[in-house]
C-alpha cells in the first residue's frame, strides 16, 4: 500500500515536470536564443553572450510599425467588443425563453468557426458592400484597421459576452428591483447597480480581448490590407527567414507578461490579507521589518528580484562587448573549415589519383568547400534579408558539432 | 412621517400563460393597518405582493393604492417601498449609501444624504456602522439596515417579502417585536408575506391566508386560529386533530358529527359553515392537540374518546401525547407543562375530553398537506 | 411579440433598450450572419475583374466546388486529389491534435479539480496561463528552434550520440503536431477542470471505500461526469486545430499542407476569391457537421461550450 502511494507520487511528479517543460521549455529555448550571437535563432551550440538582437529589434521599423497597428487595432477591438459582448449578455438573460438557445448558438458560433472563414467573410463582405455603394478602393470599408477590428471584435465579442455571462449568473436580479423599488429609472439601475457589479468583468474581458486581438493571426491575415500588425510581420519574418531579434521580442514579452502575473498575483494577496485582517492593518511595533508588501508575499520578493535582475542586466549590457568573443569564433570556424577543406582537397586527390585521370577536373576542388559553412558564418544581423536560406531544407547541416 | 394609505385589491386575478397564480383575489387593507399573508410556498402570496410593488401586473383587476388605480405605474413611481427576501442590500456601496439610495436617484446632494443617513442610523441602532460594507454586518444588522433603506423612501406603504426566515430562532422572534414597533412608530401601512404563521399571528392587524392561488379567509389573527373558515386554515395554522364524518344533526351553534372511526363527537359550527352545512353533508371536524384535556370522568359522551398511548414527547413548556384511538386513528394531545409527572405509560388507556366550543366544524374540503 | 418587446422596454428603459438592441443587431446581424451569407453567395460566383462585377458576366457557378470535387478541367486524375487529400488529412491531423491534447490534460484538469486550491495550485495555474500571453506565431517560432534540423533536440541527441544524422522533425510533421497540441492546451484544461472541480470528492471516496482500482473510478464516476467538459473542450481544440493557418505556416513541412493554407493561397497568391470562399464554406460546413455529429453522439447541448 505505502510503496504504491510513492509509485503514484513519483508518476504524478514525472507527469508535472514533463507538462510544464512541455509548457514552459520552448519559451524558456527561446528566450535564450535572444543572447547568443549566431545568425540564426539556436541554443546550441552557444556561442557568445550577445545584446546585439535588441538593438537589431529596437532599430527594425516593421516591427515598431506593427506594434503601432496592433495597439490601435487592439483599442478599437476592445471597445467594440467589451460593448457588443455585454450587451450580448444582457439580453441573454432578457430574452424569450424559446430564442435563447438559437440566439445562444448564434453569438456563439463566432468562437467555434475558423478564424480563417471569419477574416475571408469579413472581407468578402465588406468588398462587396463597398462595389454596391461605388466607393473607390481606398475607401474606409476597404482600409485593413476598420476591417481588422470588425473581424477580430465578431469572435473577440463571444469571449467577452462568455466573461460577462459568467458574472451576471451571480447577479442577483433582486439588487435591480430594489434600486427601481426606490425610486430609480432604468437608467439609473442600470449605471449604479449592475455596472459597479460588472466592473471586474469589464476588466477581465478588456484584458482578455486585448489579448486575443494583439496575437490574433487567422482573421487579421485576410483584412490588415496596409496595416499589419505584429503578429502579421513576426509571422512574415518567420516564415522568410529570421534572426534572433524576435528571440529578443519574446523575451521583452515573456519578461512583461510575468511582471503583469507577478503584480496581479500581488494585487489579490494584499486584497485577501486585508480582507482577512479586517479594516485596517494594525501595524506592528518594533524591530526591522520588511516592508509590509514583502510579508508572506514570495511574489513580490521575486517581483524585485526580477527588476534588480534586469537593471544589472540592462547595465551589462551596456558596457560588455562580444566583439571580442565573436572574432574569436569565427577565428575557430575558420580552422575548422581551413581543416576540412584540406581533408577534402586530400579526398578528392585521393580520387582523383585513383581514377587515374580519366577527365578533365570540372568540379574545381577549391570551388566545393565554400557552399557549406557559408550559413555558420555569423553574419551582420540586420542587414536585409536572407533570402530562403533558413527554410527548413537549407538549413546548415555541416555547422561544428562539438 | 407620512401617514399609511389604503391598499385595495378589486378582483385581482395573475396569470402566467396557462397557470393561474392568483384568482380574483379581494382584499382591502386599511391605512396604517399590519396586513399579513400567509400560506405555503407556492401559494401566490409573493406574487401579490410584486403586483402591489408594481414588478408585475395583474391579468385583470385593479389594485389601488391610496384609492388611485396603479395600472401602468412602476415600481419606480409607486408610494411604496419593498424589502427583500434576502434584503438585496447594495453589496459594494456602503451602509449609509445603500440607506439614502432613493435620495441619491432623485439627485439629492451628499451633505444631505449622509445627514438623513445618520438620522435613519441612529433609529435603527446602528450609528457608528455607516461607513461599513453590508458584508460587514450580522444578520439582524443588515435586517434593520434594510428597514432603514425602505424607511427613507418615505413610502406610504412598506411591503416585507419573508424578510426574517434567513435569521435564526432567537433573532426573528426579536425582530418581530421590533418590525412591529417601528410599524406603529411610523404609522405607514405595512403589508408581511410570510409563511411562519407564528409572525403573522404575533405581529398583524390582519391575515390572509392563502391557498394555491386563492385567499381563504381575510381576519385578524385569533379569527383565523379559532375561528377557521376553510379546512384548509384549520389545517395550516396551528396543529390540529381532524376528524370526517358526517352531520347528525345541528342544534343552533353546535352540530354533532358522526365520525369515521371516532363515533359521534359535538363541535361549534365555525362562522363560515353557519347556514351552508346541513344535516348529512360531509362535514369535518377539529380538535386543537391543546383543547384535548384527561378526562376524570370515563363515562361515554359526545364530548369524549379513548385512546392508547402511544408516544410522548417532552418539549419543555409543553408535552406532547401521541395517541391512538379507535381502528387506528392518530390523535395528539399537548398538555402544559406544569411540574406533572409524566402521566402515561407507552400503551396505556386514557380517556380524552374536550370543550365542545373549542372545536369547529366545517363543511370537508382540502387539508393542508403536511 | 409586441407584448414581448413592450415588456423588454418596460424592463430596460427605452433608451437602454434601444442601444442593446442596436448593438446586438449590429454583432449578429453584420458581423455574424450578413458576412458568411456574402461568402457563402460569393463562392457561387464566376473570378472576374472588379469592372465585370456585377456585369452580365457575373452569373452563378458551381465551378469552385467542382474544382475541390474534380480538379481542374483536363487534369489527368478524374478527382481533384491534391486538395481532397489535404482536407482529409487536415480533418485526421486535428482530430489526433485533440486526441492529444485529451490524453495530455486530462490528468492535470482532474489534479486541480481535485485539489483543495492552495498556493501550489495557484502557482500552476498562472503557469498554465502565461504561455498563452505570449504571441501564437512566437510559440509557433519557439517550436522551429526545438525541432529545427540544428535545434535543441537534434543537438542534444546527435551529442549524445543516439542518433547519427539529424532528424527532420518539420519533414515528419512532429513540430506541427507539438505546436498544435501546444497552442489549444488551455481550451482542453479548463473545460474539464471546471467540471471537475464540481464533483464532489465523497463520490470518489465512496467509490475507493467499495474497493474500486483507480482506473476503475475514473471510467465510472469521474469521467461520465466530467463529459460534457471533455467534449466542450475536445471540440474547441479539434474546430481551433482544423481551422489554424500559423502553426502550419511555421511547422508545417515543405510536403504537407494544412487546408487553411490552401484557402490561404487562394486569397494570397492566387488571387481567386471566389475560389478561395468556396473552400472556405466546405472548411466551415465540415466543421459544423462534426460539431453537430459530436454534440449528438455525446449528448452535450450547445449551452454546455463555452463554460
């Protein structure tokens, strides 16, 4: 009995430690890749100890561009969809019993369709509305932001209408009733009832759309027009060859998005202490203390461990320099190669002898070693494109393996 | 404060499609009047009660409120205010803002408020909780704080939704005391919905006891329990022993029944029956458990039965004996408790009598079920 | 009606009645149904120029489904193979992506069901949900770095000797497999968790008390009961997993194409919108028969997804 509940324990650790490096493993590669200096994004073989990829990401204006976009885009999307989504709601509780499931499936349908068939109809829609009404093609129905928001708000919506559905089932009707029972209109019911009451879930739903708006690929592929957002640019720059800049974008993110959980996680333990403490925390005499923030609060330790962390970064950053450890890099590659030339200039003299010149040389022993090792060599990041070198098939296969 | 109105129900009928939840109800309640209804859960009684706040309308019918008709008014414009069941106490604003609520819509400024909130404080006993949050408070706080908030609305009627049955024993039997007091302190009408009949006689002018969509009977509190008009009312307020049978005869207010199983027992003809139960109707009978007495004289008469006993139970001011009589029949006795020994054993023979007054007879008709 | 719509205006105010109104009309109306009626009407229509659209030209065509069904006129197989191929691979991959996801969640969402909160449970909570802030083609990207033919796990492999050359994962479809069980983890977890969390933990109690074995429990109590959070959360992951354009674009190998990038390329490269809409509606009835299909097999209501 004792041994099979230690069997159970240890397959239950085994199984957590695989999800969560399955979770968290490609973001923690990524990360990585952001400081090591080859060309291409890769942990191994490390290299040199680069900050060169935020300076490259810093100077790219695409991605700053498509930053702009997405915040603009992500606005818009949040307004009209925590509005739509709300309402939803609100007549979802409201309406005649025998629509609500057809309504139901219908404003929730957004949700399961694909993305891709939301951005096409989006689109196609739009376009034809657009030729019926004659306006010319850069007309406002055509412009990529007005048909982004559309097209992300018609799922985005269903979200938010989820979040509100959600709270409003802990709404308790009779709250209304005794605010109109005392003399309030609707309006006014409405405004200092039940909308105090759904401020979180506005909250939560504008962050979650926000969300689902600034990563939202599918839809926005077919309507940004001239507008792409980020994830449209990252996801061209992905796709036609990349450098670790994005590696460092991913960081910037990851970095940001833990402080944001770290300072939620904060937030909801000084409410729960506060709650439980009663009104005021009676502050207790004597002694050094941690401030009290700190106390029982392993987040925020972490929090500030975090920010002294990435100052002595960004401090080392500023005055270490690779240059160094890169020359010294490719001073390595280059013996390499200088070797393996010579081993192939051998062979090749070796078959040559043995088919006793049976023809002319026409594959010029000093032309074949430069093909491969042309793609290890680090490169100056940043400077236009590298063509396709990078798709999946051309990737270097003859790179030191040490 | 403003003086109580009349509320007025003319042939109030509420429909939900095909369901009727309250038939041509009549019921008129003076001004400054502690009107009850009671009944079981389900009866209709909080559907009146949302016809009167103006949360619903009737199907048909009129209500008036101070003799105007309220068709079409809102609940929002009615001279009355209305408390919850479960109090529907603002959660996030304060005790104080939650208090002076109907001011704030009507766009009273703050300094006015809070000072009318401290007034509405003080009078509940609640002065230095203003500035808490409802969920702060104990029970019978949020109970009064409740009051207050209906209170500064200056309603002309205040209409209570069950507003005790969350609290425990010792704490509503309090607040009944103290809901009546505030009553005759403001002299506003109040109409009570409940179905404790212990608040209902305790606390109003008046009750109404309710049926499935119907209203039984309309009478204070010691008419409805000693004076039945259905044995529906017999049945559900207040215990009571039942006996069927039929009408032997009638001899001005008293009317002997020949019972099922209990032979031929005399009993007051209730005010409702006089006139309409004639000799050989169906006819049933009730015995309060505390009219029944042990009789020392066991000779037969029309006022006597015997009975096995069958189980006591000791309640503190009271003892309840269960009895069986003849072919089974169930009887209960409840004597006070008055430093007696325990009187009986499991199985013995007794001997019961009662004062014919004090039981009713009634033409039969639906029990309350248990 | 009219009593209906009085009522909700006696209830909302007739301005709060109106502007709800509005709105909702404007989401279902315009943004939901009148734009997948146009798609649906324009996957009808012949690839014209915008000047002849609308002119006498512009008549209704099965062509585009003809052309999924049987290929382009003259091909030399009689069924359009490449493409149908693709769907029905798309629909096989998505359905083994949920299969995934399933098996992989399961254990987890009933952990934290089960589980009496606490801070440990908290910490792996908010671990679940940080991924899903950062951007989807980045978590696509972190999966090229891994499975690259000079990624993490080829390094590491062809370092430690297990493997003599490197394997190409892309080629295999292993990255995109990953990337699509990675990125719909969440929408697989928390439907089952919310369920479970409900169950009462006395039935399992009750159940081990009577001598059932572990497996036997879960066949039994915990998963009939967690069902229609299994199938809420299988269906979002297989209709999400169908309908993903970016993890294909990215992991996808050089030889198999997800059905979404068809669609893509129809739009993109090919320019043939009416084309490109046509597959689009045969993508999105296919996946409203498998939902329809699922929801009936598993007797789960509509009102069951999205909890």
């Amino acid at each position: 009995m004792k041994s099979e509940s230690y069997l159970l324990k240890f397959f239950l650790v085994a199984y957590l430690v695989v999800f969560f490096g399955y979770l968290l493993g490609p973001l923690f590669v990524m990360s990585i890749t952001a400081f090591n200096s080859p060309g291409f994004p890769r942990m191994t073989p490390w290299e040199c100890l680069t900050f060169e990829w935020f300076d490259v990401l810093a100077e790219d204006d695409r991605i700053i561009e498509g930053i702009k976009n997405s915040f603009i885009i992500g606005i818009g999307t949040v307004i009209l969809s925590v509005i739509m989504g709300l309402a939803g709601a609100l007549l979802l509780t409201q309406i005649w019993p025998k629509l609500r499931a057809t309504y139901y499936t219908v404003v929730i349908a957004p949700i399961l369709i694909p993305g891709v068939v939301l951005g096409i109809s989006t689109l196609v829609f739009w376009d034809r509305i657009n030729i019926m009404l004659g306006f010319t093609s850069d007309s406002l129905f055509n412009n990529g932001i007005f048909l982004t928001i559309l097209g992300q708000s018609t799922f985005i919506a269903s979200y938010c209408m989820l979040v509100f559905i959600a709270r409003l089932q802990r709404f308790d009707t009779g709250l209304t009733e005794a605010a109109l029972d005392l003399g309030a209109t609707n309006v006014q019911a409405f405004r200092k009832i039940l909308l105090p009451f759904m401020k979180p879930a506005i909250g939560s739903a504008a962050v979650l759309a926000f969300l689902a708006s600034f990563e939202n690929y599918n839809t926005t592929t077919f309507t940004f027009g001239k507008f792409p957002t980020l994830t449209i640019e990252l996801a061209q720059k992905v796709r036609y060859g990349i450098n670790p800049s994005i590696s460092a974008l991913a960081f910037i993110i990851i970095v940001l998005t833990l402080i944001g959980a770290l300072a939620y996680e904060i937030y909801r333990r000084r409410q729960q202490l506060a709650l439980a403490n009663g009104a005021p925390l009676s502050a207790v005499s004597g002694g050094f203390q941690l401030p009290r923030i700190f106390r029982g609060n392993p987040a925020a330790v972490i929090m500030v461990l975090l920010a002294l962390g990435g100052f002595s970064t960004i401090w080392f950053a500023q005055t270490y320099s690779p240059t160094e450890c890169k020359l010294d890099v490719r001073e390595q590659k280059r013996i390499i190669q200088n070797q393996r030339i010579l081993e192939i200039q051998q062979q090749r003299q070796l078959q040559q002898q043995q088919k006793l010149l049976q023809g002319p040389d026409i594959f010029g022993g000093k032309k074949a070693p430069a093909a491969p090792g042309n793609t290890t060599r680090p490169q100056n990041p940043g400077k236009g494109s590298f063509g396709n070198i990078f798709a999946p098939k051309n990737l270097d296969k003859t790179g030191p393996k040490d | 404060m403003s003086k109580g109105v009349d509320v007025n129900l003319e042939n109030v009928w509420i429909r939900f499609g095909e369901f009727v939840a309250v038939r041509e109800a009549n019921v008129n309640i003076k001004g400054g009047e502690f009107f009850s209804f009671l009944g079981p859960s389900g009866c209709g009684k909080t559907t009146i009660l949302r016809a009167v706040s103006g949360f619903l309308e009737p199907s048909d019918g009129t209500i008036k409120i101070g003799g105007k008709d309220m068709a079409g008014i809102g609940p929002n414009k009615r001279p009355t205010a209305l408390i919850f069941q479960n109090l529907a106490l603002f959660p996030l604003m304060k005790v104080w803002e939650n208090i002076t609520f109907s001011l704030e819509v009507q766009g009273v400024g703050k300094a006015d408020r809070r000072k009318r909130a401290d007034e509405l404080l003080e009078m509940i006993a609640l002065s230095d909780q203003g500035e808490k949050l409802p969920s702060e408070l104990s029970g019978g706080q949020k109970q009064r704080v409740a009051i207050a908030r209906a209170l500064c609305a200056e309603p002309d009627v205040l209409l209570l939704d069950e507003p005790l049955s969350a609290l425990d024993l010792k704490l509503r039997q309090h607040m009944r005391t103290e809901l009546r007091e505030i009553q005759q302190r403001v002299g506003i009408t109040f109409i009570y919905i409940t179905h404790d009949q212990g608040e209902a006689l305790t606390m109003s002018d008046k009750v109404a006891v309710m049926r499935a969509g119907i209203i039984d009977q309309i009478a204070d509190g010691k008419s409805v329990y000693d004076d039945p008009a259905t044995p529906f009312v017999a049945s559900f307020v207040g215990e009571n022993n039942v006996f069927r049978g039929k009408v032997k005869s009638i001899d001005g207010d008293m009317a002997l029944i020949d019972t099922n199983r209990s032979g031929t027992l005399l009993a007051r003809m209730a005010s409702a029956a006089k006139g309409t139960l004639k000799v050989g109707d169906n006819a049933m009978m009730f015995i309060r458990p505390e009219a029944c007495k042990i009789a020392t004289d066991t000779s037969p008469a029309h006022n006597r039965l015997t009975a096995k006993v069958k189980n006591e139970e000791f309640e503190g001011q009271i003892y309840n004996v269960f009895l069986e009589g003849s072919e089974g029949k169930e009887i209960k006795m409840s004597l006070v408790n008055i430093g007696q020994q325990r009187l009986s054993a499991r199985g013995s023979d007794l001997t019961l009598e009662y004062a014919p007054e004090q039981a009713v007879a009634l033409p039969a008709g639906d029990l309350a079920s248990e | 009606m009219g009593g209906i719509f009085r009522d909700f205006f006696d209830r909302n105010g007739a301005g709060l009645g109106i502007f709800l109104l509005v709105v909702v009309g404007f989401w279902v109306v315009i943004l939901i149904i009148l734009p997948q009626l146009s798609m649906l009407d324009f996957s009808f229509r012949h690839h014209l120029p915008p000047p002849e659209m609308g002119g006498p030209k512009d008549t209704y065509t099965i062509e585009h489904y003809k052309y999924l069904v049987l290929g382009a006129p003259g091909a030399d197989t009689s069924y359009n193979v490449v493409d149908l191929g693709v769907f029905g691979r798309t629909l096989i991959a998505a359905l083994f992506v949920t299969i995934l996801d399933l098996v992989l969640c399961y254990p987890l969402a009933y952990y934290l069901g089960q589980s009496k909160g606490g801070g440990f449970v908290r910490v792996l909570v908010l671990l679940l949900i940080i991924p899903y802030w950062i951007n989807e083609i980045l978590r696509a990207f972190a999966f090229r770095i891994i499975f690259g033919e000079s990624g993490v796990i080829n390094e590491v492999l062809l370092t430690m000797g297990l493997i003599g050359s490197p394997i190409d994962f892309i080629r295999a479809n292993i990255a995109l497999y990953a990337g699509l069980g990675y990125a719909y983890i969440l929408l697989m977890i928390f439907p089952i968790y919310n369920v479970i969390e409900s169950l009462d933990r006395n039935q399992i109690e009750a159940a081990r008390d009577m001598g059932a074995p572990w497996w036997r429990i879960h066949w039994r109590i915990v998963i009939p009961y967690a069902k229609p959070g299994i199938s809420s959360g299988c269906t979002m992951v297989f209709m999400l997993s169908a309908g993903a354009l970016a993890a294909p674009q990215i992991l996808g190998g050089p030889s198999s194409l997800w059905f979404t990038q068809i669609i893509y390329q129809w739009f993109n490269q090919g320019g043939n919108w009416p084309r490109g809409a046509a597959f689009a509606i045969v993508l999105l009835l296919t996946c409203i028969v498998i939902v329809l299909s699922m929801m009936r097999l598993f007797k789960v209501k509509i009102g069951d997804i999205g909890k």
